[in-house]
C-alpha cells in the first residue's frame, strides 16, 4: 500500500517536472512565437507544468504564452480578461524575483508592445535601467538573446 501512495503521489511530481522545457528551448520558442499561433502554443505546453516557485523563469514564459496568444484572440472582453490576469501573474512574480533579469526584461516587451491605451507601463523604466545594469553580470546566452530582441 505504501509503495502505491508512493508511486501515486511522487511519480506525477517528477514526471512534471522533466516536462517543463529548458531555458535555451524556451527562448528559441519565444522568439519563433512572435505572430505565429501555433508557436505560442507550443511554447504554451512546453512551460505548463512549470512551477512558478522553483523555475520562475520558465514558469514567466508560461505567462508570456497566454500574453502573446491575446493576439489571436478576437472578443475583446475575453482578450481583456486574459491580459489582466496574465500581467498581475507577471508583477506577482516580479515581487518575488525583483532582481531576476530575465523576467524584467520580458514584462518590458509586454509593456512596450501593448496597447497604451491598457496602462500597463508603469514599470518600463525601471525595467530597463535593471536590464541595462545586470545584463553584463548575466550568462553570455541570456545576453545575446536581450541583445538580438533590443536590437531589431
């Protein structure tokens, strides 16, 4: 009986975790996810069983997929609703990862291509004075992809 509570409830555990995409994937899927449906969706499965407390970076990702498929989405009250839920999932992670380079510098692609007309810029300065300040100190793979992003 043992061995099945074990296997019950710690197998699902671990077989989420190995399902959670890793971070080179992730980027590559983003960038390929930019106005494409699919992409996001992909890039959607590859984070959902991220947890936001010990992958918080990949677990933003999660969050960045439901963003980008708002593009897709044509009633505006859905859209809406999604964006809100979406951008206060973000800020929350944010509080608990206020340094995090990498989830700063995706909640400051949000805010620079929503519409501003949602108000949701209020962070984009100090989002990017923390991208700038870190980026040198970041691994050379995170570097190159802000650089790539900020300079298209």
């Amino acid at each position: 009986m043992r061995l099945l509570f074990i296997l019950f409830y710690l197998f699902p555990a671990f077989s989420s975790q190995a399902q959670c995409g890793d971070l080179i994937k992730l980027r590559e899927e983003y960038m390929l996810s930019q106005n494409n449906l699919e992409r996001c969706i992909s890039l959607n499965n590859l984070t959902k069983y991220c947890n936001p407390k010990l992958e918080p970076v990949k677990y933003s990702y999660n969050i960045i997929s439901n963003l980008m498929q708002c593009n897709f989405i044509l009633n505006p009250f859905t859209k809406y609703k999604i964006f809100k839920n979406s951008t206060q999932k973000l800020d929350s992670l944010i509080l608990l990862n206020p340094q995090n380079t990498e989830i700063r510098f995706l909640r400051y692609l949000v805010q620079l291509n929503c519409p501003k007309f949602l108000l949701y810029a209020t962070h984009i300065d100090g989002d990017y004075k923390l991208i700038m300040s870190n980026m040198q100190s970041e691994p050379k793979e995170l570097q190159n992809f802000i650089s790539t992003i900020l300079n298209n």
